[in-house]
C-alpha cells in the first residue's frame, strides 16, 4: 500500500471536469442542468470527451458492441481477475450533473491519485463507464450491466423500443456500436471486486454530517406498465352516466397504489408512477386509452410482489367498477444485490486510515453494481448530496464530499487490486 499521505486527490480538476462534462446536455438551460439520452448525439459526445481523459491518462481503452466503455490500468499480474469501479453518463431529461458521472470521473481520478503516489497495482484496476443506466429511451434501465452479466437475453434487449419504435440493436448500430450482442457477456472471473462510488440520491448522510455511506445492500427493483382502456367521445356529447373514462379509472389505481404503499409493513419499500399518457390527449375528448408505469422498489421481494398483487386486485375491482379493461405488463422484477463483506470491510479500512467518518446503508435507489453483483464481489460507496436531491438540476454535492469519496475509493481499490 502506498503511504497515506501520497495518495492525493486532484479535486479541482475533477470538478472542472465534472462541469465540462455537464455542458455536453441537450438541455436548453445551461449546466448544472444536464440531458443526456443514451446513444443520442450528445450522449456520442461525452463518451468522446471521457475516452480521450482515459488515453491522457495512459489507460487501455476498449468499447463493447453497446458501448459499455471501459478503461484499464494494467497491473503486474494481468491474468488476474481485474477490480472494477465506475458508473454511467446518461442523464435523464433536466437532471443533475453528478448522478453516475461522480462515480465514472471518480474512478478515472482515483486511478490517477494512486499512479501519482507510486502505486503499482498487482491486479488490473478497470473503470467502467455503462451505457444506459438511466430507463429514459428503452424504458429499462441498466441495460448495459445487464447484458454484461448476463442478466437479460439479447433476444429480450433486442425487444426493447424507444418512443420513435425503433428497437435497441437498430439504435445501437446506427449510434456506431457494431459486433455480435453475445460478446457483451462478461466471464464470472472477469472481475475479482467490483467498487462503485456514487451520490446517495438520500438525505440520510446530509442529516447526520457523516462523510461517506457504506452500502450493504442494493433494495430490489421493478417496473410495470398499466393500460386502461375505455370508450372515447366528445366531451360535450357524452353524459356523465354513460361514461367509461380511462382516465378517471387510471387515476383511481393510481391512488391506489400509492394507499397500498403508504400502508405497507415495509419501510423501504416504495411506489412510483411517473409516467402517464392519454389517448386521444384532446381537452374536447373523453379519454379512451391510458397507459402509466409503475416504479415499484424494496429490500424485501415478498412484501414488493405482495403489494403488486394487491394493486392488481384493486385494479381489477376498478376495471369492473367503471365498465373499462385494465392490462399490465412486467419490464423488468429484479432480486435485491447484498455487498460482500470483504468489500464493506476494505471500505471501512479505508474511512479508518482517512479518518473520515461514515456508517453502513443500504441503496433505495439501484445501479448498475446491483447486476455486476451477479458476476463478481460487490460493494458501493456513497457520498453525500444537498438536501437529498437527485434528478434535478440542483442536485450538489461540494468539493470536499466528492475528494473523501475519491480517496476512500482509491484507498479501497489499492487494498483489492494487492501490490505489483
């Protein structure tokens, strides 16, 4: 390990980059306010400026056939499983600028901390930048650590499509991405750790002054669509007896969803519908169609199904009730990720010899280490955000939160990678 008071983070310029990142948006407001859809344009972009920080940087760097990009420093035993961090750069519409970017620039700078410091890793240390971990154009989010550890069907990812129907793989190849799907794959020995530092997306650090969260556990996603089917008609035309509003009906599950959730014995689990569209969508028009998502998340996967169970039933009284049809359709149901106690442990060292304080918790929100946990040992590191805010422009974390978090990476992947 190299002497404590080596390892230093560039934290000036990791902001500054951080911000030049956040001006590659097709956002119409300037940064902080970031949007960035996977394999769009501007997305071709980022990817251009971080691959050229990683050559500057003397890093192996390769691209997948969807794009996952990664960039490896080789250690003195490059047959070894290689110890992995990193995050994603795709950004929801209106988002934030540090959400994924903190942990793929986080990486590339904790590499450059150790390499500063002397450091020869006996392992290769990779960072990883993820395509599409936000669900914004397919509907399914982490569909490039998905692919990666195999935890969805190339036939399944080739099912997906984005508003305009055209499906994933006509995308990815018209974005630049070529080769076979099935070389995505990573081997289970690919990786012999896997670290991601990333923004709580919490208020839990914030409120009790604590410089780094320790996850022990990723809450498991899943994500449904609902489709409300009705009678249409002219809204001056249709007397208020003979109607059979979609709407109306899409709002009464809606609500109950949300009393469902709001009573559940689980205080982890939570439910969100953020999506909703109206058919025909005139203000003179009887709603004849709806279809809205369902974001459904928890630690425990009995208690998430057995709300959705509940909510389907509720579903189907409504549908009875108001004389319309109501569908849904599972995207995805995912199992919860647990880290391992090796990782938290090399984490916890790390806070030790920085003597920066921090305590354990587990990821309501999921990321892409919840799918790398497939494949390999699994760990994340959180830093504190401003108020707890995530998704919008003034989602912040300071300089100094995001170099504790850095070091404690650095630290923390010098321990894994073991010295060449």
């Amino acid at each position: 390990m190299p002497a404590l008071n080596e390892v230093t983070v560039n934290a000036d310029q990791l902001v500054d980059r951080l911000q030049r990142l956040a001006s590659i948006s097709d956002c119409p407001e300037p940064p902080p306010a970031v949007t960035r859809v996977v394999f769009s344009e501007t997305d071709i972009r980022a990817r251009q400026y971080l691959s050229s920080l990683y050559e500057e940087a003397g890093l192996s760097v390769r691209v997948d056939a969807i794009g996952n990009t990664f960039a490896r420093w080789i250690g003195s035993d490059p047959a070894a499983g290689a110890v992995g961090t990193g995050s994603h750069c795709d950004a929801i519409p209106h988002s934030g600028m540090y959400d994924g970017t903190v942990g793929v620039l986080g990486g590339l700078e904790a590499i450059l901390a150790l390499k500063r410091a002397g450091f020869q890793p006996r392992r290769s240390i990779e960072v990883v930048m993820f395509t599409s971990e936000e669900p914004t154009r397919f509907g399914i989010g982490c569909t490039g650590s998905r692919v990666m550890a195999g935890a969805i069907t190339t036939q399944r990812l080739c099912e997906l499509v984005d508003d305009e129907g055209d499906n994933y793989d006509t995308v990815r190849l018209r974005a630049g991405f070529t080769g076979s799907l099935e070389s995505v794959r990573l081997s289970d020995d690919y990786y012999h750790a896997w670290v991601e530092l990333h923004i709580e997306q919490g208020p839990e650090l914030e409120a009790t002054s604590t410089d780094i969260g320790i996850v022990t556990a990723i809450a498991a996603p899943s994500t449904y669509t609902f489709e409300v089917i009705g009678q249409g008609g002219h809204a001056g035309a249709v007397l208020m007896p003979g109607r059979r509003d979609a709407l109306c009906a899409a709002a009464k599950v809606v609500l109950a969803i949300e009393y469902l959730a709001k009573k559940s014995a689980s205080p982890d689990l939570v439910a969100t519908v953020g999506q909703l569209h109206v058919h025909p969508g005139a203000i003179n028009s009887i709603p004849s169609q709806v279809r809205f998502s369902l974001d459904l998340r928890d630690t425990d996967v009995a208690n998430r199904d057995e709300l959705l169970s509940q909510a389907i039933a509720w579903a189907g009284r409504i549908a009875k009730q108001r004389d319309v049809d109501i569908r849904h359709q599972c995207l995805n149901s995912d199992p919860p990720a647990v880290s391992s106690p090796e990782i938290v442990e090399a984490v916890e060292d790390a806070c030790e010899s920085l003597g920066v304080s921090r305590q354990r918790m587990i990821s309501r929100a999921y990321h892409d280490s919840l799918f790398m946990a497939r494949i390999a040992p699994t760990g994340m590191i959180f830093i504190p955000c401003r108020g707890g805010v995530s998704h919008r422009p003034d989602e912040f974390s300071t300089v100094e939160q995001i170099a504790k978090g850095v070091s404690v990476l650095a630290h923390t992947l010098a321990k894994l990678s073991g010295v060449g």
